[in-house]
C-alpha cells in the first residue's frame, strides 16, 4: 500500500465478595481454568511462503503471475481450512479501466458464531514509483514485504490451526484481498486525487460489501501488511485507534506480555488508508492494521523498499515474521 492521509481526522468513536467465608464443604468447587496450549509459530515456514509467492514474479491483476499465484494460495489453504472459497469480482481502476480480481477466503470452525477475521492483500505494487532509479518507476514489484510477508504470516498460521484445532466455540476467516495496491502511480496521484478516494483496497471494499457468506458478522479483525521489514516499528494506526482501540490494546498487551515491547511501540501512528478502513466502514467490522511505521524513512512513513524495486525477498527478516506470527497465534488461540 499505501495512501496517507493529509490532514487529521475528527476522532472517530470513542460481584463484589461477601463477607462470610464459606466453611468446610460448604465451600464452593472452583471450575478449573482452562489451559490453553499455543502452537509454536515457525518463521522458517513463513519465510518460505513469502518466497514461493514472489517467486511467481510480480502478483499484478490480470497477469500470468497473479493468476499462478492465486492456484498456488487456494491450494495451500485448500489443505488446511475446512473451506476455502475463491470470491472472484469485477471492479473499476482510478483511471476507470475495468479490471478482475480474487479474494480467497479459507474458513476454519465454519458453524462457530464467534469469528476472527485475519486478513492481508496478495497482489502487489504495478509500478516502482517510488524507486530512487526514475528507469524504474513503472517496473513492477515483487512485493515481499508489502504483500508477501502478511500473506506469508497467515499461511503459516493456517498450518498450525489445521495441526493444532481451534476451540469448536471459535471460528476464524482468512481473508486474502486482491488489488490492494492498484492505486495511481505517484506521478499521476494529484490528477485523480479526492478527499476520502475509493482507489485503493479495492478487494477489501468489494468483500465488505459482498462478504463470502450472506450477514457475515466478526468479533473483530486484524490486517498484517508491511509484516517482514528488519527492526520493525509497529505504531497503533490512527485508524485502528479510532475504530477498534480495544482490539489494538488486546494485541499490543499482547506483544508486551510476549517480550516485544520494542517492536510494538505505544507510540501514536499515522493515518493510513488500507484495506481495514472498508472493513470498519463498510461491513462494521472492528478491525486494527499492524503496519510497519517508520518516522525516519525517505518514503514517508513507510520502509525503505516501499513501492521500490527492492522490495524482494533479500529484505525479508524472519525475525519479524516470527514476531508477528508469534503474537498473532496467542492472540487468536488465548481468545
């Protein structure tokens, strides 16, 4: 991704004991707590997963390498979730071109009413245009990080939920959005460009609208991208704060108890538009971003590699994955 938004957002939503003890066998039986046992997420097999995906080559809509990827996806969730459905869709481009897309959804615990939604884009950037070299700037890009890596993360997450079964009262949704990073090339972004524009995370928009089950409801929803970056910086999104600060709490708390207060940082993040703000906007979905944010970049708030060519697999940490992952598989399985 990514657009930022260039003005500041209105904030968006804001038994006590007795006294007598219990005596002898009067006392009450205590249920005992449940233990819950969480998988080990295995960065190695993340890794692997970003690297088979950019292997494909650049996952644009429309291409050869998009559509081998979108097999490869559905197949290997096809092995792990008790559905997988593939949401093809049609939609219109900035520039009006009509174009197709593919969100593929994998479905874990299908008849449990409480639901998670995790969810990340597959396709990638069409052009390079923020690349240091003006050659390259309408080269496509791999997209390891911006992509790959959140996909990659849930693909991992996917093996362990189908080796290790999740609570039959808890059922998660994987959600991968296509066409996410379709928006205008930066040379162009002014012509097209409207306050609160519809140009990006056009998959995430179509299935807020038209989820992959009629009345699709959610406890709450997590977004991975920009996922696999070296020392990451994950700030709390203005968004995510603003839509869902209770669920951004749960997972940072999370983090910390986890040893990673480093890495996620309390510390306010910008306003960026990704596929989580349909979510909220759209199907009412209380749903975070765990995005890389970094202050000191050339690209804004955004990595390095963002919109570049180098954005590929040499710059995947598996360090960062393991992070991720790690907090994610708590998060979902201590629920």
């Amino acid at each position: 991704m990514k657009k930022i938004f260039l003005f500041i957002a209105a904030a968006l939503l804001l038994a006590s004991c007795g006294d007598n003890k219990p005596k002898g066998n009067d006392s009450p039986t205590e249920k005992p707590k449940k233990t819950v046992v969480v998988p080990q997420f295995n960065a190695d097999s993340a890794y692997q997963y970003v690297a088979a995906q950019t292997a494909f080559g650049p996952r644009v809509p429309e291409t050869h390498a998009h559509a081998q990827c979108a097999e490869w996806l559905t197949d290997k969730l096809t092995h792990c979730a008790d559905t997988v459905i593939v949401q093809e869709f049609r939609t219109r481009l900035f520039n009006g071109k009509g174009i197709d897309g593919k969100n593929i959804v994998a479905v874990f615990n299908p008849e449990a009413k409480k639901r998670i939604v995790l969810c990340a884009h597959w396709d990638s950037r069409p052009y390079a245009d923020h690349d240091g070299d003006e050659a390259n700037r309408h080269t496509p890009i791999d997209g390891a990080n911006d992509g790959a890596s959140g996909v990659g993360v849930l693909l991992e997450c996917a093996r362990q939920f189908k080796a290790q079964p999740l609570d039959e009262k808890l059922g998660v949704d994987i959600v991968l959005f296509d066409l996410e990073d379709y928006g205008p090339h930066q040379d162009q972004a002014m012509d097209y460009y409207e306050e609160n524009n519809n140009y990006w995370a056009l998959g995430s928009q179509y299935w807020s609208k038209q989820p992959h089950v009629y009345g699709y409801k959610a406890y709450y929803g997590i977004l991975l991208d920009m996922v696999g970056g070296p020392n990451p910086n994950f700030e709390k999104e203005y968004y995510s704060q603003g839509f869902a600060a209770w669920v951004v709490n749960k997972v940072w708390r999370k983090a910390a108890d986890l040893g990673y207060r480093e890495q996620f940082s309390t510390e306010q993040g910008t306003i960026i538009s990704d596929d989580h703000v349909p979510m909220n906007q759209i199907a009412g979905i209380p749903t975070i971003d765990i995005i890389d944010l970094q202050s000191n970049s050339s690209n804004g708030c955004f990595p390095e590699v963002w919109h570049t060519v180098n954005d590929n697999i040499e710059h995947i940490d598996k360090e960062t994955l393991g992070i991720v992952g790690n907090v994610l598989l708590h998060v979902v399985y201590e629920e």
